[in-house]
C-alpha cells in the first residue's frame, strides 16, 4: 500500500529495501528476469512493488538511482507521467492482473491470459503480468501456466506474488526468480498509519503490532475500529479491572459469553484479541516494549499487581481451550459459557 504523497520511483513502499535493491539492480542493468516470484505475508507492498515495476519498465521520463547500465533503463519511474498514472490506477491494458476468483486461480482464467498473450501489446514496451496469490492456482490452471512461465513472449514479464514458495507447484517455482520480502517493522508501519489515517501516534503503534507486520491488516483493523472493540471485550470480561478477592458475578460472565456468540464470524478474532491482552499482562514485567496494546499500558500496570503467574495460566489456558474447541465444531454457545465462567470463577481462586 501507498502513502498518499505522491512521489518518485520505489519511494513510497516502506520497509523493503532489500528485495527493491534487487530489482533496481535488475532494471539498471536492463536484464529483468522474465518470470519473478515475489513471497511474503499478505499486505507488505509485493503487488504494488510489482506495479512500480511495470512502471519503471515502461516510463519514458524515469531516472537511475545509480549511473549504470545501457542509456535509457530506468530503475525510478516518475509516477507522474499518464502512463505511469494509467499502470498505477489499474487501467493500462498491457498490465495484466490476474486475481483468485472466490479463492481460486483458475484454468479458465489462464486460459484468457494465454490468449491475451497471443496478441501484439497495445502500447507498452514490456507487457507486465502480475498473479496474485500464485498458490491458489488449481493443479489445471498451474500446469497450464507453465509453457508461458519457461517461454513467454518477447518484451513480457510475469511477477507471481504468494505467502511462501511452498505453496506453489516446485515446476512453477524452479522457473521464476524467488524475490523474498519482509514483514513491515512496527516502527515503519506505525510511521505510516500516522502519516496517511492521520492516527495517534500511540495507536498507530498498537495497531502496528496488532497487524504482525501486515500494513493492508493495519488498515482494517483501523477502519473496523479494532481498538474500541478491544477495549469492549477487556471491559466485558472484567480483565481491566481484577480483584482476586472480587469475581466477575457468574451472570456477568454469562451475559458477556452470549454477547459474545452473537458475533461468529468475529469470534476468533475477538479470542485472538483477548489472548493478546493475556499475553501483554505476562511480558509486561519483563519486556514492556514488546507489548502488543500499548495504549493501554497504565492499565495493564494496574491489572498486573492484582494477579499471579497462575491466575494468567488459568486464563490463558481458558482462551485456548475454546478456540481449539470451536474449531473443531463444538456447540460455540456452550463453549463461551464455558470459558468465561473459567475464566471469571478461576481467576480469583
């Protein structure tokens, strides 16, 4: 993803000066393989690292980083110019982007850019692919695919973007260059969610961490206000405000496990937001900058004093058991019921 600031070449995509050194070198050199896998988490910058690719590939007003290489082969497209625009809105038709359709890469959809491929390209002097999420081709559509991988047309390049090279065919992976990319650090993601949602500075950090590493994860979580969802379920399960010597009322506990079921789709998030709430409370004494919600931190502080190292087990081992349970199928009402009388009735024992 991109700040809004427009500016040159590769500069916007944050945290990956390693895999774009690689293609920067690539361009300069004008000697761009013509097949490249990109790997990484979901939400890093691979597909829109491919897209500047295209650009720089293409651009007739770009500049180098570095004075190599033969005249005319750019590694900073300007982003400026209305080729550069059309690639960086989705519009260039000699930039094909192939997406899975309902988690799927299908054989039909090779197919179609099999035949696109047959054709002369409109107008750019390298035809770019991009395939997103390679490793949802199906075994027909990854098979198919394989003959243009080895040999593609003259002036065309394939970019495939996938979690890891293990998920794709070891045929489709031996014919592309690996071009590895990294988890955003929580500083650099951070840094740009207050520089592009205009967030606090303290919760553009929490939501760093919470995305692991992910800035398009980052971003729903800001959208789909994460953090007041956060702070409902701390506050409903009674973890911001523990007294060993003052449960949580086992009706209370009850009545946050129903408010919870009406929720499916959003229940194992909403667990996985608890257990980072349980997690922080056991690091806190020993590495308070790893803490997940540190937005929270006084509270955190606060809740700490009150337990032990067994009473956050107990809780720990609460949250796993039903995620594990739900999972496998179990009635997800009674499941709840379970855990948070667990987690009210043992924490105080």
């Amino acid at each position: 993803m991109l700040p809004k600031t427009v500016v040159s070449g590769f500069e916007p995509i944050v945290g990956q000066a390693f895999p774009i050194g690689i293609l920067q070198r690539f361009l300069r050199r004008a000697a761009v393989p013509h097949a490249m896998l990109f790997t990484g988490i979901e939400g890093i910058g691979k597909r829109t690292t491919a897209r500047v690719m295209a650009m720089a590939l293409n651009c007739r007003e770009g500049t180098k980083s570095v004075d190599e290489g033969p005249p005319g082969a750019f590694d900073q497209p300007c982003r400026r110019c209305p080729l550069c625009r059309q690639i960086e809105a989705v519009k260039h038709p000699d930039i094909i982007e192939i997406s899975p359709r309902k988690g799927i890469l299908r054989i039909d959809q090779v197919r179609e850019l099999l035949a696109s491929l047959a054709m002369k390209p409109f107008s750019a002097t390298h035809r770019v692919v991009i395939i997103d999420d390679a490793h949802q081709l199906n075994p027909e559509a990854g098979n198919a695919l394989l003959k243009v991988l080895e040999e593609p047309p003259q002036g065309t390049i394939l970019v495939l973007t996938a979690p890891q090279r293990s998920g794709l065919l070891a045929t489709i992976v031996s014919r592309c260059r690996h071009i590895p990319f990294n988890p955003l650090s929580a500083e650099d993601m951070a840094g740009l969610l207050a520089e592009t949602q205009g967030l606090d500075p303290i919760l553009s950090k929490t939501l760093a961490k919470a995305a692991g590493g992910s800035y398009t994860k980052a971003l729903q979580l800001a959208a789909g206000k994460w953090h007041h969802r956060r702070d409902w379920l701390i506050r409903a399960s009674g973890l911001d405000r523990i007294d060993p010597h003052r449960p949580l009322a086992s009706t209370l506990a009850l009545a946050f496990a129903a408010e919870l079921a009406k929720s499916k789709v959003q229940i194992d998030d909403d667990l996985e937001i608890l257990k980072s709430w349980v997690r922080d409370l056991s690091v806190l004494p020993f590495k308070a900058t790893h803490i997940v919600n540190a937005d929270r931190k006084e509270m955190l502080a606060h809740v700490r004093t009150q337990l032990s190292d067994r009473h956050l087990t107990v809780i720990w081992e609460a949250l796993e058991k039903a995620q594990k349970d739900i999972a496998g199928n179990a009635n997800l009402r009674l499941t709840l019921d379970n855990m948070a009388l667990r987690m009210a009735c043992l924490r105080a024992a």
